[in-house]
C-alpha cells in the first residue's frame, strides 16, 4: 500500500504552493492556562492510503512537534501535531501552523481536529473537517471551552449547575436538569421510581412499601411505617378514636371508645380488628386487608394493610411482575409486559423497546446509540463493547480483538494478515508495511531498510547504546515507550492498553469517570465494564456510585438509592439527594 506522507514546517506566508494552513482560535480559553493543543491529521476515510508506520515524536521548532501512531479513536493512524508549552511554547489568542504535501504522488484529502488541554485534562475540542492541499487553503481551528465546571461532561451526562451529572440515575436532575424526584425516590433510566415501580402522584409519599396517603392511611398515618391502635383512624395524619384522640399504646379502640379489648362474636377480649364476628388482623389477612370484606388476589398478598407486591404496594398504572412492581410502558425488564427485557442500550417507549429513536435491536445485538445496532461478538467497530475499535486487519473474535486469530497486536505493533503482529517501524521482515523485507545487512530504522544501526521494537528509539526509551532503559513487554510532551509524565514506557493517561496511544488521556479497557476510553458505567474493566452486569445496567462507593452493577434490576450525601458517579459532582446511604 501507498505511503500517504504528510510532512509538517512552520511557515510564513507562501501561500503560492500548495499547503493547509491551520489557523487556531482559543476563543474564550485563557491563553496561560493552556498546556496543550493536540491536532489530530488523519487521512481522508474515502483514500485507500494511509500513515504506514508509527514516527517517534520529534520537534520541528520550539514546543512544536509531531508524532504519527495509532488513533484510538478509528484504530488507523494519523499524524499528531502537538504545540506544548512545557516545552516553550507560548499560546496566544490566535496562532497558525502550516501542512505541507508529500513531495511525490497526488496529496490526500485531510481530515482534520484539534483540542486543548490544561494541567486538568481536556478542555475543547472541534469537530472534523476536512481540507485539501491547494495554494492558499485555510483552515480555521476555533476551540472552544466546553467545560462543565471543570472539564468536559461525559457523553451521558449533561451540565447541571456547573456540574456534569448522570442524568439517568440522578434523582436531583432526573432525565433532564433541574427535574427531581419526590422523597424517598430514586431515579432509574431517566426516569423517578418509587420501590422499583413509577414515581407518586396526587399526594402521595413514597416509603419502602410504596406509594402510600400519610394523611388518612392507618397502617402508615403521618410518617412512612407509623401504625395507629386497632380500630383508630387517620385523620390529616393523626390517629383518633372515634372523634377523640388515640388510644394509649397497649389499648384499642372500640366504637370509638379506648379498651384494653373488644368483644367480637365468641372471641371476648379481641386486640384485633372484627369483621363478620371474626377476630382478624387486617394487617396481613388476605381476605379483610386493611378493612372488612378487602379481598387480595395473587400475586399480589396482604402487607401492612394493603394489597402488595412482595410487600410493595403498586402505583396506579403499575403491573406486579413476581418479585416487583413495573410501570410496563417504560421498565426496560418488563417492556410491554412481565418478563420482556429490552437489549442493553435500549430504552422501553410506550412498552416498546427501542434504540435510539428507531425499533429495537434483532436477536443478540446491543443498541450502540443514535439508532445504531451492532453484534459485539464480531463487530470489529463495536468489539466487546459499543465504540471498541479493533485495530486495521484486525477481526473481532467473541467479543475480543484478534490478529489472524491470535492475541490482538499491542503498542506499535500492526496487524500484517496472514503473518501476524509486528513493529512496522523496527521490524527488518516487515519494515514500513506487511510485505517489504529488509535485505542482508540492512535495519528497518523509523520504517526504512538502512544499513548498519540497531532493530529496536516496542517504540524504543536506536542509539548509539542500542535501544533506549527516552535515553532511559529500554521498554519490553506489554509496554510501549511514549516520547516527548505527548505523553502525561513527560514520556516513559506505559501500558497502552489500560494507561487511562496514555489510553491506545501516548498521551492520549480518558477523562474524569471513564477506564481505559483494550486500549480504548469507556465509562465506569459502561455495563460490561462496571467500575472496572470487564466487570460484566449481569442486568445489563450499571449504577453511578453511591456514596464515595465506585459504580456496581444493578441489584434486583434496580439500583441503590443514594439517601444523602453525594454519590461517586462517572465524575465529581452530586449524584443522590439529601440524607445518608442506604
């Protein structure tokens, strides 16, 4: 395959020969706050070319340089332009930067992006654009600062009073900014639930058992669990016997008298309630549940007065499903009806199971966002889960990249089918591509057969030592060594594959709440990576973390409310509502 070169210089002016001249706009960003602006130069999707080997980062003029490797992003390479100011260079409001073509062959079209970043991590971005080499073309780079707070909100999350909150288990901002949830409940796919089941209406307060009337409920009259005496009412969320006040704790009342018994049919001193001269506790009597001749059919059974649903009264509307309540219009485990469980990804509209805004995934694929449906087993764009991009020849392998059916390639190596994975920059049976070999007495040197020098594999650099990383020693096995500003330390050997700081390529950084998983960023809420890589949620549902505790997968299919205090969701900021953990 053809080596598509993009060389790179500081230029002024000459705008007379072809070029891309990238101009940069920080916007409202404080010039002296920024450490870094990488841009990232890839070859346009549509061109057969491509970057063939890996460049070891190297400066062009003071604190600019470029580097070309593996962008995690499309798993191809591309080249990165760093300007850096650890290494002198001095932002201002405005700069510009020059590409010029490779000096044979027709040019490529470019695609190409820029972001900034602070000593915090990323702070902007812009979206891809694409340009071609041409006398006089221009490109304008305007980042601007998409913090939230202080960095840049996950992809599920959304701003909320500065701060960059999960809005699908909030219960302060439920589904949206601002929408909280009543007291005592929880917010579970965007949506306020009570016990499991939909959020309250008219008044009602939600406790363990459900949707309950604390103003003339006698099983839970004024507080959540508060029983009066057998025989008393509630009233606006007092007890009273008869029209009088309540019976004292050990007595009862009878036709609205306080006694220490009733006389029910044969029974003489009943301390329960009597219906058809029958002494019954309508507590739990599933024939007289919370008053005379209320009858409970299954599955639902009589608990604290009511007719429930594994001790949980349902909301209107709601459907006992075994072992809970379900509000089957939008419970993705009960869609429609008891025991339909949409796909991961997917949400329940009006008891559909939906991707995105289109119809629900066939039979063993995983919604991937925006109405997208992808087989994780052998999606090599999508492998073990949603975004996970094997590298170039790489084939997705139950759910796990693979070179030629083996382990997928590491650090600087590249996937050559039919032989294996090798290091196109150092590799003398495979240098620069697949197929080139290096003759008798010649090295494969940065992707080139020259004579004589040294084979050094794992992005280390030859030197008159031999093989080094940085001048320091050599890295060696799953490591790679990273060079230059481009990297979080200022270069080192590092483990591309699960560095969240250099994340399937140096210097590439996940950002606050997210795991670096097979050399790829993915949320610590990311059900097949549940607070830690390739912790699987059996429920298809990961919960933010509750209470200073990481994300853990659903219990039940529901998660944990956090009672008080702010929870450890992807990322600093509140994620429960007011109290303690339960």
């Amino acid at each position: 395959m053809r080596r598509a070169l993009v060389l790179v210089a500081l230029l002024a002016g000459c705008n007379s020969r072809n070029q891309i001249k990238l101009d940069y706009s920080l916007g409202t960003l404080d010039p002296t706050k920024i450490v870094r602006v990488e841009t990232t130069v890839a070859i346009d999707p549509k061109d057969t070319r491509m970057f063939f080997a890996d460049t070891p980062f190297h400066q062009v003029a003071t604190g600019i340089g470029f580097e070309v490797t593996m962008d995690p992003a499309t798993g191809h390479r591309a080249a990165f332009v760093t300007h850096d100011a650890t290494l002198g260079f001095q932002f201002d409001k405005s700069f510009s930067f020059t590409l010029l073509p490779p000096s044979e062959g027709a040019a490529p079209a470019l695609q190409i992006s820029a972001r900034a970043e602070t000593s915090t991590g990323p702070v902007g971005e812009t979206a891809a654009m694409m340009a071609q080499f041409s006398p006089g073309t221009r490109v304008m780079l305007a980042i601007q600062d998409e913090r939230c707070g202080d960095r840049i909100c996950n992809t599920d999350e959304l701003c909320c009073n500065a701060t960059c909150t999960a809005v699908s288990g909030d219960a302060k901002n439920c589904g949206a900014c601002g929408k909280a949830c009543g007291a005592g409940e929880t917010c579970s796919g965007s949506t306020c639930r009570c016990a499991g089941g939909s959020a309250c209406s008219g008044g009602a307060t939600c406790c363990t058992t459900g949707c309950l009337d604390l103003q003339n409920d006698a099983f839970n009259c004024g507080t959540c669990g508060h029983a009066c005496n057998v025989g008393e009412t509630c009233t606006a969320g007092v007890c009273q016997c008869g029209a009088g006040a309540a019976c004292q704790t050990s007595q009862v009342c009878c036709n609205g008298s306080c006694a220490a018994f009733c006389s029910c049919g044969a029974t003489a001193m009943c301390t329960q309630s009597c219906c058809n001269l029958l002494c019954v506790d309508e507590s739990s009597d599933n024939a007289n549940c919370g008053g005379c001749g209320i009858t409970c059919s299954s599955p639902l059974s009589c608990a604290s007065g009511k007719c429930a649903c594994n001790g949980v009264v349902c909301a209107p509307g709601d459907t006992c499903c075994g072992m809970a309540c379900a509000h089957l219009a939008d419970d993705v485990h009960n869609c429609g009806r008891c025991g339909v469980k949409c796909n991961p990804g997917e949400v329940c509209v009006g008891g559909g199971c939906n991707c995105g805004a289109g119809p629900a995934c066939p039979s063993g694929q995983t919604c991937c966002g925006n109405g997208a449906c992808a087989d994780t087993n052998n999606d090599s764009a999508n492998c073990g889960s949603c975004g996970h991009r094997c590298n170039t020849n790489e084939q997705c392998v139950n759910g796990t990249c693979s070179c030629n059916g083996g382990p997928a390639c590491t650090g600087n190596q590249s996937c050559c089918a039919g032989a294996g994975c090798f290091d196109l920059s150092s590799d003398n049976g495979h240098c620069g591509s697949c197929t080139n070999g290096c003759a008798n007495g010649q090295s494969c040197q940065m992707g080139q057969c020259m004579s004589g020098g040294c084979s050094c594999t794992n992005g280390n650099s030859c030197t008159p030592m031999g093989c080094a990383c940085n001048n320091g020693p050599a890295c060696g096995g799953s490591t790679t060594c990273c060079m230059g500003p481009a990297t979080a330390g200022g270069g080192g050997c590092f483990d591309l594959s699960s560095d969240p700081m250099n994340c399937g390529k140096c210097g590439f950084i996940c950002q606050p709440g997210q795991l670096c998983c097979n050399s790829a960023c993915v949320s610590n809420t990311d059900p097949k990576n549940c607070g830690a890589c390739n912790n699987v949620c059996a429920s298809g549902i990961c919960c933010p973390g509750c209470c200073g505790m990481p994300p853990m997968c659903a219990i039940g299919g529901f998660c944990q409310a956090c009672a008080g205090g702010p929870s450890a969701g992807p990322g600093p900021g509140p994620q429960g509502s007011g109290g303690g953990c339960l």
